[in-house]
C-alpha cells in the first residue's frame, strides 16, 4: 500500500509517499523560510498564501518522479493539526480533494505523531516500549510510547518550546530566522563557563519544561554585555543558552527513562537537528548502557515524509477522514492516543 501525504502546519510545504512495503518512495520539501526572513519570523497569512501556491506543484513533482499515477496511491494523509490555521488548511483541502477525486481514503494525521515516528523512516528504528524526547518550535514533549499510536504525555513545556527559545535567542544575537541552526553554529565557537544560565524546574518534581525564564537570562546578559557584546561575546552567550537546555532536557529524560525503565530513546523535531544535543544525549545514553534514534538530520524539521509515515499507521487502524474539511490548530498528542480509554 502507499500513501500520499502532504504537510503545511507552518513554513514548509512537504510532499511525500511512503510504502508499507518499500519504505519512503519520494520525498519534496518547498521551505517558505526567505519569505518569512525578513519578518524575523513567520507571517501565517503569507504562509497560507504560499502553501496555496506550491501544493499541487509539489504533488505533480512527487507523483512525477517516482513515475506513480492516482491509481498507485491507496490514501492521501494530510497534517490537521497542530499547527497555524491557515496553513493547516491549505494541506487538508488540498488533500481531501486529491483523495475524493482519486476515489481513495483521507486521513488526517498529527504533527507530533510524524515528528515522533520520523527515525522509523531510518535503517535503525527504535523498539518499542520506547521513550521519545520531542523538540520542535512549537512543542516540547517527553512521551512514553508503550505500543505503535500509544502516546502518554508524561511532561511538556509550559510556557516557550526549546526551538521557540532559540528562535527568541538568536534574535537577541541578532541572528536571522529561523534562529536555531544560527544559535548552534555560535555556539560551536563559545567557551565553556563564560555565561552559566538556569536549567529551569530541574530542581522540581516532574517532566515539565519552562524556557522563557532562560530567554530572559539571555536578554539580561545581551543586556549587561552593552558595548562589549563582541562576536565572542555572543558565542559564549549562544553556548552557555545551548548547554543550559541540553543540560535541561537531559535531566527531565534521564528521571523518564528511569521511571518507565526504559532503554531506548528518540529525540526527534526540529531541536533535534542541534549538533551538540545529539552529541550530550549520545553520552549520557552511552553511559546507561541505553541506545538513541534520530531522524536524519532533514527529517528532524518540517517534513512531508514523516506525516507518509504516520498517514500509514493511521490507515491502518482505519482512521480515515469524513467528507468535511476538519483541522485542529490545537490538538493534544494523548487524544490520538489508541489507548486513550483505557
Ligand atoms: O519541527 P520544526 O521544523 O517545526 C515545528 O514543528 O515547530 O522545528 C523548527 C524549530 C525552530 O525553532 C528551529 O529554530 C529549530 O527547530 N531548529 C534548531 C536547529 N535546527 C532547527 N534548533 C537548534 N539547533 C538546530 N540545529
Ligand atoms: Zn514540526
């Protein structure tokens, strides 16, 4: 079976189609970031517009290149949430569309579940039981995933996601948008205990996440540094704000991992891309004799492989869509969960 999938919840327009028997078959990705650039972030109607724009472009290049035709395709998945409203849409339209007139199902599938699933388009996939670290610019998330769909949501951000304070950060630093990658490679160059900035709520109970109080601390230390916030100055700002959320996100899996006596973990969305996480993870995993997943880099951020493969799991449970239209700019992961009732 194969599935079309198409995503539009932000910036980037994704066409992919994955099979349940070849893997991923193709993928095209159209990134809306140099027209948000100038805005130091995205602007949601240009966003919408310009999905409105590549969709079906994006669709015909896929259907091309893989030399597929409507009738090799057995549903169309669309992204319907979380995500901006706009956006979201424009995929769901244009994908209940393409699946009417192609006499197939639709199905509607969730953001964090294609972020989640995204390392199962890899060689190396994870197990399950496993625990997943989610990282985007929306959202942060620790999961316990007990079985394929079984999502507990054992902790998250309660104010800014870890890529949303990057992005803040790298705008203090005069970064442009999207700020994460520009934080990380500043970072390369900074040193080690020239800035030491909170790890939030590490001190409390619990799974949660705060990083708007770590934004703050990076704004004070811009702020103190005046005249002398030189490019090295800023790389030791952009390392200490780095370390201190790596430091922050180990700590709260660690107290997961522990708990559900877990082994295996994946750490996917666009946070996931950060060179200098990946290597601290990749320590601290070595060191419990535990074992980490990613997707590869191009599937940490927005993607429409990673919505295929969630589309699939989805059909298969036969969670296909109505005739209406229906997205969700705000849709809790455990409502998707398929043991929600238990
Ligand atoms: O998953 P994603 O593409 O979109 C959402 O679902 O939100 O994540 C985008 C976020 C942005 O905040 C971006 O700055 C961040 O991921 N990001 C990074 C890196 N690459 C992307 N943050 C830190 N280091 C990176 N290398
Ligand atoms: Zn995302």
């Amino acid at each position: 079976m194969k599935v079309l999938a198409i995503e539009s919840s932000c910036d980037e327009t994704g066409v992919a189609v994955y099979s349940d028997t070849e893997g991923l078959v193709v993928n095209k990705l159209y990134t809306q970031i140099a027209l948000h650039r100038e805005y130091g972030g995205v602007v949601p109607e240009l966003a919408s517009r310009d999905h409105i724009r590549k969709a079906i472009p994006l669709v015909r290049e896929a259907m091309d290149s893989a030399g597929l035709t409507p009738k090799d395709i057995d549903a169309v998945a669309y992204t319907a949430g979380p995500g901006l409203i706009g956006a979201l849409l424009v995929g769901a339209a244009v994908g209940r569309s393409l699946a009417f007139a192609w006499g197939c199902p639709a199905v509607p599938v969730h953001h964090m579940e294609g972020h989640l699933l995204a390392p199962m388009l890899e060689e190396k996939k994870p197990h399950y039981p496993f625990l997943a670290l989610l990282v985007s610019g929306g959202h942060t998330m620790i999961v316990k995933v007990a079985r394929p769909g079984s999502y507990k949501v054992m902790g998250q951000s309660i104010d800014d996601a870890a890529g949303e304070a990057f992005d803040k950060t790298a705008k203090l630093l005069g970064i442009p948008y999207p700020g994460g990658p520009g934080v990380s490679a500043l970072a390369e160059r900074g040193h080690r205990g020239k800035y030491v900035f909170p790890r939030p709520m590490t001190d409390r109970p619990g799974y949660d996440f705060s990083f708007s109080g770590l934004k703050t601390a990076a704004a004070t230390a811009v702020e103190q540094a005046g005249d002398g916030l030189t490019d090295e100055a800023k790389a030791d700002i952009a390392f200490g704000f780095e370390d201190a959320v790596i430091d922050t996100l180990i700590t709260k899996v660690s107290r997961a991992l522990k708990a559900e006596h877990l082994k295996e973990l994946v750490v996917a969305g666009g946070v996931s891309a950060n060179r200098h996480l990946r290597a601290r993870i990749g320590e601290f995993m070595k060191k419990i004799g535990g074992e980490v997943f990613y997707p590869r880099p191009e599937f940490c951020t927005d993607n429409g492989a990673m919505i295929a493969c969630a589309g699939m799991l989805r059909l298969k449970l036969g969670q296909v869509a109505g005739d209406a239209i229906e997205v969700r700019p705000r849709w809790a992961l455990e409502d998707i969960s398929v043991d929600r009732d238990e």
